[in-house]
C-alpha cells in the first residue's frame, strides 16, 4: 500500500495542512502561515537534494513543522507538541513506514534545538527554518545564537555569508530565557484557578471558558475525549497561563498532560520532584499546590485532581474542574481525610526542558 501511494504523499499532506488548518478568517493572516510553510518546504526539499537525502520525507516534514502553532495559536515548545500533534496524523494516513514516521517526527521534535546536531533530517529542517527567517522575515531577525549555522548554511549554498554579520550587528537582539523567578508563581496559579473556577464552566463546546481550556489539544474529537473527563485539562490550562509552560506530552511518555496519570507521572520524574505523598512526614498542603484523588469518583486510582486553594487540619478548599464528574468548574470543600493519593509542589524556578533522547511513539 505504501509504495502504491508513495508518489501521492506529498500531495496528500500539503491537501491535509491547507483544509485543516487554514481555517482562519483573516484571510491575510491565512495567507501569511501558508506562505511561511511553503518557504520552510521547499528550501527543506533543496536541502536534501544537495545532501543526498530524500526530498519528499524533507518537505513532508517543513509542511508539517508547525502544525500545532498554526493550529491552536499557543507558541510554547513549537517542535515538541507538534511532533506530538502530528504523529497520530500521519499514522492514520496509512502512507508511512515506521522509520519514515520516526524521521519526520524527529525531524519535527528537534527544529528549536539549533545549538546540537542530531541526524541529516532533523538538520535539513533546522536550516531550511533558518533560511526561511533570514531570507523572508519583514523584521530581518536572526538571533545571533544562530549566526555560525547560517553562515555555514550559506557557504554551502555558495551564497555570500558577510550580510549575516552586518544583520546581527545592525538588529543585536538576542532571544531572551523567560525569567525562571517569577515571585510565588504557586499563589498566582491559585489566584488564576480560583477565579475561573468560580465561573461555573459548562464543559460543552459552545463555552468560551471550556474552549480555551481544550485549545492546547487539537485533535478533532477533542470535546468528546475531554468530555465530563476535563479536570486535568483544567489544571493545565491554568498553569500555562500563570506561566508555568509545559509541553502537551512529556516526551516519550504514554498519555498527555490532559490526564491525571500524564501529571502525577510528570510529576515523580528524576528532574521534577514534585510530588508528595499524603503520608509523607514534614508536608503540609498549602494554597497554590495540586492534590491528586485517588478513587474519588471511580473504582480507578488518581481519578480526580484539583488546585488547593486554602486547608486546615480537616478540609481543604479547591478549584476544580469537571467537579464530581459533573462537567461544570467549581471551588468546594473536600475532607483532607478522604480519598487523597497526593499532592505536587511546582517549584517557582521550575522551566521546562528535555534533554533526553526523543523516541516517537509507535
């Protein structure tokens, strides 16, 4: 079936971004991303050719570099969530082996991380990014964290690589590292969350609340996947908004961070350490940490989660999300005693990173 289709491939993707993701009405910001996508693609086909790469697994995978940007308008870790975003995309084509699969996620996954090199693919894309930046971007920016690889990239090319000097001298804007201190960013999530939690949200997709609480995740079936099943969700939209970014999915992991088990799994990690468990001496919950339920309202372990919002010695006050399966957000009362597994403590300084190896999913 795959070599059957194989010529097509392109095709059928570049079909697939355009109906499915400019959908906008702004027709010139419409024209604007496809433009931007079609410079990524074809300066990553010209690249691979020179290389002695295949230029359609390339293009395939500047068609595709942005998918979750375009498609949800949340710029946090572009190649991460749209590595994640896509996969179940082109698994769903039936046009792909594994290998060609795992070589435009990658491919995908690594477009930011332009200071390492990884494979032929996943540099193919980071350059032809850089290219399309310097040759098309109205502000003429590049950071200057970038100047070495475009001058290679141009020399390459055969193209002079002087102007790239005098662009950097001329802009001197280096990106800037999000301030890792913001102050007592636990009492602003618990700020946040109190107020909109408060609103009563209706967990149906004609609420404007609800809608920006499932934006993160852009599958099609997202409102029926998240439905009367969205009190994770709801802590994670509160915490991207307070600041404490996170990609969709931990990476290599198996669920997404719209699920309980995703949060407290991210939670234990070797870099985290964030969770505590109930019983665990020399604790005390306090207003901005998140407590995980275990079997709350079901028969299954950490099936409920919340933000704690005030507590003493018997109850703790929380904003919740898909309160009692109920599909609605609300601040309640809950028994300190009862059915609670854990909480975790997100430390201020905490900025998300991975440095480990990405393996796509099969």
């Amino acid at each position: 079936m795959i070599c059957d289709k194989k010529i097509k491939r392109l095709d059928y993707i570049r079909s697939f971004v355009y109906e499915n993701l400019f959908t906008a009405e702004n027709s010139l910001k419409k024209h604007q991303a496809w433009s931007q996508l079609s410079r990524v693609t074809s300066f990553a086909s010209m690249l691979a050719m020179r290389r002695g790469q295949d230029p359609e697994i390339a293009a395939i995978a500047g068609l595709l570099h942005s998918y979750y940007f375009v498609k949800t308008g949340v710029k946090t870790f572009p190649g991460h969530n749209s590595a994640d975003a896509v996969r179940p995309i082109l698994r769903s084509s039936e046009l792909f082996t594994d290998k060609e699969m795992t070589i435009i996620l990658r491919s995908i996954f690594y477009q930011d991380d332009r200071q390492r090199s990884h494979g032929p693919y996943e540099e193919i894309l980071k350059d032809a990014i850089l290219l399309q930046m310097y040759f098309h971007n109205t502000d003429g920016h590049v950071p200057t964290t970038d100047i070495h690889r475009l001058q290679n990239v141009l020399r390459e090319l055969g193209m002079p690589e002087e102007t790239v000097k005098a662009l950097a001298t001329a802009n001197h804007i280096d990106a800037k590292l999000i301030n890792s201190h913001r102050e007592d960013r636990r009492s602003m999530l618990a700020d946040y969350a109190e107020t909109l939690a408060k609103k009563n949200i209706i967990g149906v997709p004609e609420n404007e609340d609800y809608r920006e609480i499932c934006k993160y995740w852009p599958d099609a079936d997202i409102y029926k996947v998240l439905e009367s099943n969205w009190c994770a969700a709801f802590v994670y939209h509160c915490c991207m908004r307070v600041g404490l970014l996170l990609p969709i999915r931990y990476p290599n992991h198996m669920y997404r961070l719209a699920g309980v088990g995703a949060l407290l799994d991210w939670a234990k990690l070797p870099e985290t350490r964030f969770f505590y468990d109930v019983n665990q001496e020399e604790f005390d919950p306090a207003r901005g940490d998140i407590v995980i339920f275990e079997k709350l309202l079901t028969d299954h372990s950490h099936d409920h989660i919340g933000i704690v919002l005030a507590c003493d010695d018997h109850q703790i006050m929380v904003a919740e999300g898909n309160v009692d399966n109920e599909n609605y957000s609300g601040v309640l009362y809950r028994d300190r005693g009862h059915c609670i597994l854990g909480y975790i403590r997100i430390g201020d300084n905490y900025q998300y990173q991975f440095n480990g190896e990405y393996i796509p999913i099969p």
